[in-house]
C-alpha cells in the first residue's frame, strides 16, 4: 500500500522515505484533516495520530487503525488555552493555574465535558482530557484548522493498542502502515524532544491528581498550584489506557530485575557497564535523555529479535517516576 509523505522541498513521494515537515505539509495536513483522513504528527512526547474531533467518522478510523477498544478516550489538542471553553463546562482554578503555567507542554488535563462532546471521544466518561502541545509545526497546524473551522483534533499516541509509542516518523511508519489509507498523511518533524506520553492529571476534584505520571512532574505541579495532590490510592473509576497493567509492550521480554545473559539486550544510563555478552541497546547520559529514547530502545529490541532485555531504570524523583512507571507495564506480562 502507498502513502503520501510529504518533504520539506515541497515535493509529493509515493514512496516510504520520510522527509522533514514543511509549510505545504502542513497545508496538506490541515485538508486531509479537514477531509477526514487521519494525519500522524509529531508532538514534544510521542506522535500522535490525528482526526478531526468534530468527525465521528475519522475518529471511528483511528480506533480501527489502533485496535483500541472504544471505550478508551481520546484526547483532543487545541492550539491554545482560548480553546478550552468549545470543550471543557468548568474549569477548576487550580486548573487553569496548569494550564497557564505549563502549556504549551507535555500536560493533559482531564475536565468536566461540555454537553456537545461526542461520547466517541470520551468513552461515554463525564470528563474531557486535552491538552496544548508544544511542537512548532503542529501548533501551527492547529492554529490553522482552527482558522479554517476546525475545533480540535483528537490524537491517540500512533502506536496499535498496548504496544509502544512512536517517538520519530520512522517508527509511526512500522507501526500503522499496513492499517493506513492512502489519503492519510504521516508527518516528519523529527524525534520527539520528551519521548514519554503527557502527564495526564484528573481536575475534577478538590485537589489535582496524577493519572499517567510524565515531564510535567508532581513537584512541578505542586509549586504551579500551591496544593497537595491526591495519591493515587484514593482511586476514583475514570478509564485510562495508558493505566493497564500490561502496556507499552514490546514483543521482547522486559525484565527489570536480574542480569542479562549470552545475547540478551541492556538498557542502562552510560556509567553503567553492559554486562558480559549482553547487547547494549541504549546508553543515554542523564535522565532526560533516558526518557527520549527508551521507546526507540525498545522497539530496537524487537528489530534485533530479543527474547529478554535487562532494564536498569535510573533513579531519583521527577522524571526517573514516568521512565519507571512504563517499565513496569511494559515488564508485566
Ligand atoms: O502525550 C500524549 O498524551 C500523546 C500525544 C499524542 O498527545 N497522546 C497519548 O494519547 O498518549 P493516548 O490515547 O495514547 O493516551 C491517552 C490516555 C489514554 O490512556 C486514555 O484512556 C486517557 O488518556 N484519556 C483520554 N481522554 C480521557 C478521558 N476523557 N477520561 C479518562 N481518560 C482519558
Ligand atoms: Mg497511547
């Protein structure tokens, strides 16, 4: 099957080589939208794959692509915080104070929905989950669908369900091609600077509470927001994907405990040696490169057809908490 990949030099290739994002790309992109195909894009976390928010149609499509079941939610992207109110009924101060102080960025917020909003898009939940993105081309691809109409687009990361995010165009490709037609569009824009999905935070209660732990940290919130959150324990019944046991699942092994042996993949911060015999699949050099290229590590496993890959996740507070929180869904089998 062909896809359209747009270059940055503005010419259209039939084929799978994947250039860099462009203005006529994003031109492309906001009427593929328009149209109701799907545009896979990048964002500051992992690639999302698109539709129009407003389509029932397109958003049909991308549970298909994915095979993700429909009672898991969608989160839609606006170019700015002026956007919230076509979506969201109330906006909680704490709230707003997140979103003031961290968006553009890796941060969804989920709210209370406007009554408009489709439940195709909140798995028939009360509650919305958005987010600004913080990616040049695809803020300006969001600012112009929204000046042609559009509300919001809704992006699921561009990975089937349950298996591991695409963090550049390249892996976007391997991942959905075979699911894609031929009108939809996959944009390059390069590797995604975060790597790990958005911290997804539940506003709906007196305090904020952390779903998906990512970049936007708990030590981070706290200060934005001068309030405690909410630990986890005090469960309250909102589905979340990104929160089932066994999740971001390569096809190889992840063991977090043990040693590798003869032929078996490591990943590990560099000051870690790689045990005798072991394939070293990543050194990244601090915690924030850990984090940009861990999925491409993992995916690597599963290119070099790994059984078992030994994980050394790095520690401390702060981002150390996503990179482990993934590990151990991606380990549970
Ligand atoms: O960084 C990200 O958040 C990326 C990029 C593309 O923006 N998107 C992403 O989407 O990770 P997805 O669908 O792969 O993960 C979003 C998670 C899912 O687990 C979904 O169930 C949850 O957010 N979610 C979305 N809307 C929700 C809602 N209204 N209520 C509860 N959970 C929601
Ligand atoms: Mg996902």
């Amino acid at each position: 099957m062909f896809r359209n990949i747009y270059s940055s030099s503005a010419t259209i290739a039939i084929v799978s080589t994947i250039l860099k994002a462009s203005e006529f790309a994003r031109y492309q992109a906001v009427q593929a939208l328009l149209n109701g195909d799907l545009v896979a894009f990048p964002t500051e976390t992992v690639y999302g794959l698109g539709g129009n928010a407003l389509n029932e149609n397109s958003i049909a499509r991308i549970y298909k692509v994915k095979a993700r079941p429909t009672n898991h939610p969608l989160i839609v992207h606006v170019s700015s915080i002026d956007k919230l109110d076509k979506w969201v009924s109330h906006i909680p101060e704490y709230a707003l104070k997140l979103a003031e102080g961290f968006w553009p960025g890796p941060m969804t917020l989920l709210l209370p929905k406007n009554h408009h909003v489709k439940e195709i898009i909140t798995g028939g939940q009360d509650c919305i989950g958005i987010r600004v993105p913080n990616q040049s081309f695809t803020n300006s691809l969001l600012k112009d669908f929204e000046s042609q109409g559009g509300l919001g687009v809704v992006a699921p990361s561009a990975n089937r369900f349950g298996k591991v995010s695409p963090t550049c165009a390249y892996d976007v490709e391997e991942e959905l091609e075979k699911y894609l037609d031929k009108n939809d569009l996959i944009i390059d824009g390069g590797i995604c600077q975060v790597g790990l999905e958005s911290t997804i935070i539940d506003c709906r209660l007196s305090n904020p509470k952390i779903l998906r732990p990512g970049a936007i940290t708990k030590e981070l919130i706290e200060t934005v927001v001068g309030k405690e959150l909410i630990k986890t324990e005090d469960e309250v019944a909102v589905r979340v994907s990104g929160l089932l046991k066994s999740h971001y699942s390569p096809k190889a092994k992840i063991f977090l405990h043990g040693s590798p042996s003869l032929g078996d993949g490591f990943i590990a911060l560099n000051e870690v040696e790689t045990p005798l015999g072991a394939i070293r699949l990543a050194s990244p050099v601090d915690t924030t490169h850990y984090a940009q290229i861990l999925y491409r590590a993992l995916r690597l496993a599963d290119q070099k057809q790994l059984d078992k890959v030994f994980v050394v996740p790095p520690s401390g507070d702060g981002l150390s908490i996503a990179i482990y929180d993934r590990l151990v869904r991606a380990s549970f089998k």
